[in-house]
C-alpha cells in the first residue's frame, strides 16, 4: 500500500509538471506570435432588438498556432494575463481593430462603432491612455467610434485606481461598456458610481430563457436597473428567436449572438456596414 502510494504522488507531481510545462510552451508560442500573422482578430456585429440593423461589432482574438491550430482565447488570455504579455497584445489587438473600423466607417452613411475587451492588467497599466491614443492616431477612427470592454471584478477589486482612468477615457469621446454583467458581486451600486454606457448581459443568463423562472426575473431585474441609470443593455451569446423575442419583451436595447452573426473577417464587416447604407 506504501508503494502504491508513492507513486500516487510521482504521478500527481508528473502531471502538474507536465501542465505547468504545456502552460510554459504555450506562453512561448504566444511570445513568438506576437506581432505575426498567427494572432488576428474576428468582429462580431451587435444589432439592434429587431435583429435588422447592425448598430456595431466586438473585436475577438484570434490565435492559430501552427501545430495546435485555433487555440481558444478562452485559454492564452489568462495566460498572457498573468505572465505580462496581455499588454502588447492587447495594444495590437486595439490598432488593428481601430484600422478595421475605419476601413469599414469610410464609405458607410451611419457610423458603425467598434468594441475591444481590455483585461484587468491592461485597465490597470498607466499607459493605457498612451495605447488607446496611439491606436486612434495610428488609424484615424474618431474616438466616438471606439468603446471598451472591461469586467466588473476589475472594477470592484480597484475601483479607486480605475475609476480615474475611466474618466479619462470618457472624457476623450470613448464609450465604456460593462462585460459578463451579473456574474460579479455588489454590481448594482458599484454601476452607479462609474462612468459607463452599456452593460452586456452574460451569455450564461441567456442561455435558458424564455425557461428558466431565475434567470427570467434576473434579466428582467438588470434591464430595468440598468435603464434606471440610463444605460444601454446589450445581450450576449443570443442564439434562438425565442430568446430574442423574450429580450425584446423585456426592452432589451441590443443584441449579439450566433442568431445573428458570428465572428468574422474585418471584410465581412465591411459587407455588413455597406449593406446598410444602400437601403
Ligand atoms: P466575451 O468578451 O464574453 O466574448 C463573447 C464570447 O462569446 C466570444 O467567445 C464569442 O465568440 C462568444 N459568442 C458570441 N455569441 C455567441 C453565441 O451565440 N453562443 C455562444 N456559445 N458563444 C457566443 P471567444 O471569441 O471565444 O472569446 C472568449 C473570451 O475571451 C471573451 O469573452 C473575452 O473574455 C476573451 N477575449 C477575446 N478576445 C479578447 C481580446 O482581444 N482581449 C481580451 N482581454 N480578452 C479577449
Ligand atoms: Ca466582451
Ligand atoms: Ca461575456
Ligand atoms: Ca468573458
């Protein structure tokens, strides 16, 4: 039994060794994509309630790995979170996503605004500003036309030292959306303290209405309270007619989800955008 036991542990140890070690590679292969054509980055529209106009579109990363293929950023975010590289990342990812809108404002009559999810490191680093400035520069996209994507954890755990950036960045024209809306704790009086715009419905909530008696009252609480602050409430992760007509029941602003659109190239995007200024 002793026997047995130990190597119960050298397995134990082999495969946090070998987790470790896969983690350790991964962050390599995204310290060499960096700044490659392995990393790009997809848009997805967000519409308006009826699901017929495009009203804007959220930059999502793309890592193809050359022997792992798609990698899900679901997986290399925490990753370059925590090791630092999330801050070169996230700087390119904001260009190239201000360069596409711009391509695909130019010959498109209503202005069609772009949403880049920023990382709790990235809403922490004091050259945020700088990155943000540089992006708009770089591109030429009007700052009303770029809006910010952060989480509410980031927010409550250091709301002191956000708050002041936030600020800032509304102050040049940028719009600030709250992400995963609903999955944090003490939202609804942190909310009313920041400076924001919109707040994105969490997929999960979505998933199981019209159906689920709890998440029916949940998203019937936050629309209401988000419109008693005057913000907009986009719904995330939108996959059936039912639950759009449900959200739209609700008074639900804004929509995003496979019923609608996914992902796609900057190209795409600018299909969609041209499509609506001929009608
Ligand atoms: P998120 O910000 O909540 O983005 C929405 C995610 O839901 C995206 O997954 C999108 O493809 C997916 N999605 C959209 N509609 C539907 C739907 O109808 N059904 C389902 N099942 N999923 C839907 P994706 O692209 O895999 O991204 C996952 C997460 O990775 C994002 O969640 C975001 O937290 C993070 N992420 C992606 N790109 C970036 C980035 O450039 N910077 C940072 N910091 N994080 C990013
Ligand atoms: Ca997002
Ligand atoms: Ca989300
Ligand atoms: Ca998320």
């Amino acid at each position: 039994a002793k026997r047995h036991g130990r190597n119960a542990i050298q397995y134990f140890d082999d495969g946090i060794n070998r987790e470790a070690q896969q983690r350790l590679q991964l962050n390599e292969g995204l310290r060499r994509a960096l700044g490659s054509d392995e990393l790009f980055v997809e848009y997805q529209p967000r519409y308006d309630i009826s699901g017929l106009k495009v009203l804007g579109a959220e930059a999502l990363v793309r890592w193809r790995h050359p022997e792992q293929g798609l990698v899900s950023p679901m997986t290399f975010i925490p990753l370059a979170e925590e090791s630092g590289l999330i801050l070169e990342l996230g700087g390119q990812v904001l260009r190239q996503a201000c360069v596409a809108a711009q391509q695909w404002n130019r010959d498109s009559l209503t202005p069609v605004p772009v949403s880049v999810n920023l990382s709790p490191r990235q809403l922490r680093d004091p050259d945020l500003i700088g990155a943000v400035c540089d992006a708009l520069q770089h591109s030429g996209l009007p700052p009303e036309l770029l809006e910010l994507e952060i989480t509410e954890t980031v927010v409550i755990e250091d709301i002191n030292r956000v708050l002041g950036t936030l600020h800032e960045l509304r102050d040049m024209g940028i719009s600030i959306s709250v992400d995963d809306f609903g999955t944090g704790y003490s939202s609804l009086i942190y909310l009313k303290k920041l400076p924001v715009d919109t707040v994105k419905i969490d997929r999960s909530f979505v998933n199981d209405v019209p159906g689920s008696t709890d998440d029916e009252y949940l998203i019937e609480a936050i629309i209401s309270m988000a419109h008693s602050l005057r913000l907009r409430v986009v719904a995330e992760g939108v996959e059936t007619e039912e639950q759009r007509a449900f959200l739209q029941r609700l008074g639900c602003d804004e929509l995003q989800g496979y019923l609608l659109g996914r992902p796609g190239s900057a190209e795409t995007m600018i299909g969609l955008t041209r499509d609506r200024s001929r009608d």
